[in-house]
DNA sequence: TTTTGCGTAAACATATTGTTAAGATGGACG
DNA sequence: CGTCCATCTTAACAATATGTTTACGCAAAA
C-alpha cells in the first residue's frame, strides 16, 4: 500500500472516459494502462497483468460482461479484481455483474472522489489476510476448530465441503463460476467430472438443514444471507 | 515465534485505522477482526470471543464508552481485555475510561511500536503463572508429575502421547494438522511414517478410556471438551 | 420439441485412518 | 556383559469415511 505500484487496466470506448479516470489514478499513484474495446482489453490483460480492470460494460469487440467471464474462468486471473463502468441509472447490469463475479461498480459520470475512495477500498479488501472465521448470516465457519454452526447447532463436513463451503461464504452473495470453484478447490491439473459439484453442493445443503446455497444457472453457485 | 493465536477485536469508524492496527497485530502473530460501530462490536464479541478488544472512543451506535459499560456488567466479559482508541489531547477520556474498567489506552495517531510493546504487555499480565498443568473439560494434564488425571484416575502415558495429548490439549476444539503435529513432537529433521501419529492416538484413547479424540478426515486430530 | 443444465440417489473407487503384531532401540539392573 | 522391559516405529491388512462417477429425472430455455 504505500509502494502504490498497482496496475490499473481501463477499457472504454469513449477517450474521454479513458483520459478522466487515468488522470485520476495515475494522480492517486497507481499505474493505468487503457484499452478501447474487449478484445483489447483481453489482449492487454495477459501482456501486462493489471491488478484491477475497469470494464465499460457497453464497448465494442466483446463487452465488459463478456470480458469478465474469459477472466473468470481462467485461475490465473481469478485473484484479478473487476470493476463494472455503468450508467447511473442501470440496475440490471448489476445484478448480472455481480453474476459474472465483478467486485464493484462505479457509475457514471464518474465522480473523481468517489472513484479513487473505492479503488483504494477494494485493494486494501484483497491484502487483508484470510480469516479463521467466517460469518455469513447465521452460518459461521470456524476453519480453526474445523466445524460449522449454524442457529446454535454445531455441523461436521467432510473436507471438500468444507472447502467448497468456506471459498463460497469468503464472499457471501458473489456467484463463483463453477471453473471458479474446481480450480481453486481441486487446483488445475485434477479434473472431476460436472456432477461432482453438485453432489457436493446437495450433501452441504442436506447437513446445513438451511437453504443457503443458490444456483445461478449456466453461471454457478453462491452463498445468500 | 510464540505461536499467540490471541483473537483481538479492533472497533474504529475510519477504516484506514482498522487496516493500520490489524495489519500490525497480524504481522505480530495476532489474529484479527473488525468492526465499524459500537453495535458491531458487541455483536462481534459475542460471537469470536475476543482476548482483547480496541475501542474507539467516537463511534456510531455506542460509543467506545458505553460498549465497555455493557461488556463490563456481565461476568463473562469481565476477563477480557479492553484498550480504548483515544485522541493525544483527550485527558478526560482516560479518567472516564479507567472508571469504566479499561485496561490501558492508545492514543492514536498510532505508533506500530507503541502498539505491539503496550498489547504484549498486556497479555503478559494476565498470563497464567501455571501453565505447568493443563485442563480440557473433565481431562487434566499435569506437566509437573507426568500424569494425566481422568475422572479422578491417575494415568501414565509413555512420553510421546504424553507430548502428543499435551499438543492437543494446549488449543481444545483447535486441529492439528497431521504436519503440525509431526514437526512440534518429532521436529522437522526427524521423519517418521504416516501410521506413527495413529499408533500413539490409538494407545492414548486406549488409556484415557474415554473418546476425547476426534479424527478430522483428511485433516488431523483435535481434543474435544 | 429438442436441448441444456442441474438435482438426486445409488454404485463404485479411492484415500485415509484403525488395528494388530512384530522388530528395533535403548535404558535399568543384576 | 547380557537380560529384561518399556517404548517407539514400522509393516501389513482391515475398516471406514470420503470422493467421484453413473444413470436417470425434471425443468427451463432455445
């Protein structure tokens, strides 16, 4: 945090929008780098490894949305934060971004203050050290005595679940894709077969009691509170 | 170094404070969470069971002051610590906060140093002198003789289960990863096989009689209370 | 309608641990 | 110095929990 030589990758159609926000950023400390469509922006995502994109949502050549699926579902690009650059007034993208698995948005016209206030929020979120534990709603994962509790009650799964569980309440409401959830609970090179999620996903519902997992379909899963 | 694993909770409004403190309470070896108002520091005491709290005098929705007051009326709060987060010139707040039942204070801006020496401190004064003797629900471990007491039998255990139970019952409830147990008993230069850590539960379970060990497949072992 | 994606249960495969007994080691002691 | 003895470790096998796949059903989308 105080060597602020985190790179920034903006993607817009519009100059103007590229300009404003690198005026910003790059006053703030931070290294930006733009691009004027997806497919730039893809492109300039595996040459220069950004820590943080900012995606119009609306551009040409692939759109912000579009974008951040290819991202996603590569495990490389999975700790990479996305921001969503939306227009005030739509709410439907939002709804759909956090889907794709976005980590925040900022609406324009971009207010100077607001967008580095955020920017600095979402880095100083990502270097905070994992917690032993979670909370979400009334479900709590203690990783150190290895059991979970929910409404008083106090629940053994077996590893996988575990996991599974812990990575979905580490952000409660995001959906994980499932590329997500197999590379970073099995890794890359084990691969298991589709259902194998699911059945794991079923054996977390059936011993939790609750309905706390959701599946976005075609998408993924994701903890609601 | 000393494996402290002390849960403390810091409660500030300004994030940039929660970040500085938590990010130097971790570096130290402490385990951390956060809350940005009185209510939340409340709720989160309940839940994470802090060894020590940081409150900030001037919060939203109880102030410093009065979540000391609340916590401080009920007897299973009373040996926690509290720290109260105070600006330089605010005498007042000390002569209140010692009234209250405080423990020490710091002033903020914070000093890193001033932070870890004055929070070490604390908890060295409160540290139990007999640490020699161990207890885990209805299981005593007594250091000194050697022996293990279970409901009023006197048991003799060979040295490694001895060390082996004496690990567990240092963090009740906590598991032991099959690793960490190989490198605080036998050291990381010493290699032994697999089935060596099961052999030793085995006979201690055999001696003690009662199930107080719990296999966390894929995992490790931990005592339960 | 056809296709796609997910839920479910049971069968199957695998990994991890439990158990037992048999060497290996080293100290105590006559 | 040799014997006894407790402890530690290992190997072999059994037992079980866990993980994965298969097969099929259902519902919503194309």
């Amino acid at each position: 945090m105080d060597d602020n030589s985190k790179k920034i990758l903006i993607a817009d159609d519009e100059p103007d929008i590229l300009e404003i926000l690198s005026y910003n950023l790059n006053k703030e400390g931070y290294e930006t780098m733009t691009a004027k469509d997806g497919d730039e922006a893809l492109h300039k995502t595996k040459l220069f490894r950004p820590d943080l994109i900012m995606l119009d949502v609306m551009m040409p050549h692939k759109n912000g949305m579009e974008v951040c699926k290819v991202l996603r579902a590569q495990p490389s690009y999975q700790g990479t934060l996305i921001v969503f650059l939306t227009a005030l007034s739509d709410e439907t993208s939002h709804i759909k971004g956090l889907e794709y698995g976005a980590d925040d948005f900022i609406s324009k016209p971009v207010s100077p203050k607001i967008l580095i206030s955020k920017v600095n929020a979402l880095f100083r979120r990502v270097q905070k050290p994992d917690d032993k534990v979670l909370q979400a709603g009334n479900i709590i994962i203690d990783s150190v005595k290895f059991v979970v509790m929910v409404e008083g009650r106090e629940i053994i799964l077996a590893k996988k679940e575990f996991e599974l569980l812990h990575l979905l309440a580490t952000k409660p409401g995001r959906v994980f894709l499932r590329n997500e959830i197999l590379s970073q609970i099995w890794g890359t090179e084990v691969i298991v077969g589709d259902r194998t999620i699911d059945v794991h996903i079923r054996k977390i519902r059936q011993k939790l009691g609750i309905d706390c997992i959701t599946t976005v379909k075609g998408v993924g899963y994701k903890l609601v509170v």
